[in-house]
C-alpha cells in the first residue's frame, strides 16, 4: 500500500500539482451598472432538436435596438428532458457579451421549470462565487425571449462552463475539465458514462487528443486506497482545500442531495494550480428535490462521498471547515438575515417577469408536486432557511 502511495505522489510531482493559495472572499461585489434581465428572439425553421443543433438567428434587444447574430441551437438536459418547457444550448459564430455577461460563443439558456421561484439555481451559483474570489460558477441573467414571434417564457442564460468560462490555460498540457466524472463514488462499477470510451467524462482537453483518464484514476487511488498519513499529507497538494471546504458547506446549507456525487464541474487551469470543483445545476436545494418534492427536513448523506468522508476523519479539516462556516456567518454571506436578503434581491428583479411566465407554463403543471403558486414557493425557500441554519448551528457544535 506504501508503494502505491510513493507512485501517487510521484505521479502528482510529475504533474506539477502544487498546494493551493488562500484568497479573501468577494463579498463587496457592485452590480449596480449591471442590466437585471434581457430580452432577445430566436428564429429556427423547423423544431428545435436533441443531441444535435441546427441553423438559428439570434436577435438582442438592445435600447430599442435589434442586433443579429448567427449560430446554432439544439434542445438540451437530462432529467429535464421531459419537461414541457424546454431548455437549450446555443453556439454563436462570434464571442458577444449576452445580457452583458462575459464575452462567449457557447451559452444554456435553462428553462427553470421544475423551480417556481426560479431562483434555486441563481441564489447557488452567485453565493458560491461570492465566498471566494476563485469560486467559478456559472454567471448568469434573466431572460425572456420569443421563438418564432411567439413568447416562450421567463429563463436563466447562463455561460457554459468550459475552458473559456473556467480560465483554462490551452497550452497548459495539465489543464484538464471533466464534467461529473464518478470520481467521488464509492462504488464505480454500476457507473455509466455519456460515452463509452470516456469514463470519467473529460470535456477539456478532447481526449482522443491528450487522455487524462491516468491521472484522474491516480487521484481517485489516492482517496481510496492511500494510509491516513499519506491521505492527510497529500490531499492539499491534489485539492485547492478553500475551493472544497466552500463546496462542501454550499452542499449543507442547500441540502442538494444530487451534488454530493455529481452537479459539478471538476477543473485544473494549469500545471500549478491544483484540482478545483464549480457546481452545476442546483435546483435539487433549498426546500425542494429536483424533481419538486417538498424536502424540508431530511438530512443529506454526506458519506456517500469518498473524498467528504475521509476529509471528515481528519481533525485539521474538521477544524477548517467550522471556522469556515462560523466566517461565513460573520460575513452575513450564510446567516439567515444575509439570505433572505439574496432573495429580495432577486425579487425586485422576478416579480415583474414570473407572472407572464406562469400564464404560458402554468404553476399546476403535470410535473410539480403541488399547485403552489411562485409566493408560495419563495416563503418554503424561507422556512427552509429558518429550519436548515438551525440544523447547521446544532451540527457545527457538535465538531
């Protein structure tokens, strides 16, 4: 067991993984020149298709005035898939700044139809961020557009997480993106891929250019199978730790089940940088599952995960990891008064642009739970907070 930890170690060497650096969290960020939502029409001409795009014309809004833009567009999601609101992916054929977002050709424009607050997925990607300045997340603005002249409801443009939105360096030969890949399971073998020949679901570099599959079982070894010491020593070098204590206590505060093993984006900018997560998709939170049932209560299994589960055995992290949250309440970033207050916030934007959304997708769709209506659903938001910050309290004592 020695012996395959010694080649672990020397494989990271090899790799030029280095320890990470601490950074201040970003809790003074001004927005206040930034547009709060962005309207656009989208012009195809036949139905918009799954796993493949077709021609689009894409026109923005812009000060009364129409700027066009070519690309493609295809129908995207997992689970989602069903739904009657679709969601899409969409390829410009130049870099522009949608909704004054960072310049990109790739964007997701996600329907948000399971969530009625539509704000499960904003509240997550925005406090992920704000915690610490290399926090990536999905940056994102509200949109409303027509297909084909016909209004087809309220959205989250969003970017795409790649290789531009990540900061990846390309012509780093350690830079590497995977995209969910089982690295944090127990158990591997009843895993299946989006495709066969790329099992840990590398999206950066293509991996029939340069395959990283060695490298990423070679940390997955580490996790599994290395002595407490060598675990302990090494995990710093292998892991930016901020990047996945903040991880970690998003995962808590939201209760999102579904991102303890999958929800994320796992990502190495360069040969000095080491392994950092940015989370995806994230209306499994805050009061719901993702498929809407009420979950206000039941606690997550945090041991499903190998990486959490060993992290939790040892007493430096533990320490970290409640100093953490205990900052992060000073900062108002996770108290109750901060949060709540992430939702006014975002109300002043929605409370204009849910009720046109609802008159086309209605709120006692087949696919919800209940009937209730998008107040409804902010005051669960709220009472989860109530419950979830208690529950939180009680556990960080206990450490």
């Amino acid at each position: 067991m020695e012996n395959i930890s010694k080649l672990i170690i020397i494989l990271f060497l090899v790799l030029f993984i280095c320890t990470c650096k601490k950074e201040t969290p970003n809790t003074d960020v001004d927005k206040s020149d930034e547009i709060e939502y962005c309207q656009f029409n989208i012009y195809v001409d036949q139905e918009i298709p799954v796993d493949y795009k077709i021609d689009m014309i894409l026109e923005k809004i812009n000060n009364d005035t129409l700027i066009i833009y070519n690309g493609k567009i295809e129908r995207r999601g997992g689970g989602s898939i069903v739904y009657p609101k679709f969601s899409f992916e969409i390829d410009l054929e130049e870099d522009v700044p949608l909704g004054d977002l960072p310049t990109d050709d790739d964007w997701i424009l996600n329907a948000n139809y399971i969530d009625k607050t539509f704000m499960r997925h904003t509240i997550s990607y925005d406090l992920f961020r704000d915690m610490r300045s290399n926090n990536e997340s999905s940056k994102f603005k509200y949109a409303e557009f027509n297909l084909n002249d016909s209004y087809n409801g309220l959205y989250v443009l969003m970017e795409k997480l790649d290789k531009s939105s990540l900061g990846i360096d390309k012509q780093d030969i350690n830079a590497v993106i995977f995209k969910e890949p089982p690295l944090f399971r127990f158990d591997i073998d009843s895993f299946i891929p989006q495709y066969p020949n790329n099992f840990y679901q590398q999206i950066y570099p293509d991996i029939d250019d340069r395959d990283m599959t060695a490298f990423i079982e070679g940390v997955r070894e580490l996790i599994m199978s290395s002595s407490n010491s060598t675990f302990s020593e090494t995990i710093t070098d292998i892991f930016d730790i901020d990047n996945i204590i903040d991880w970690h206590l998003l995962l808590l505060l939201s209760n999102n089940g579904d991102g303890i093993l999958k929800n994320f984006y796992l990502y190495k900018i360069d040969s000095n940088t080491p392994l950092r997560i940015a989370p995806w998709d994230y209306d499994h939170s805050f009061g719901r599952d993702g498929d809407n049932e009420l979950n206000l209560i039941r606690p997550l299994d945090l041991g499903r995960s190998n990486l959490i589960s060993r992290l939790l055995e040892i007493d430096w992290y533990k320490t970290a990891l409640k100093e953490r949250w205990i900052e992060l309440n000073n900062q108002n970033l996770f108290s109750t008064v901060g949060l709540k207050s992430r939702i006014d916030n975002f109300r002043t934007i929605l409370d204009g642009l849910v009720e046109k959304n609802f008159e086309k997708w209605p709120v006692n769709g087949y696919w919800y739970y209940d009937d209730n209506n998008y107040d409804e659903e902010i005051e669960i938001m709220e009472i989860y907070i109530d419950m979830r910050h208690e529950q939180l309290v009680e556990y960080f004592d206990t450490i």
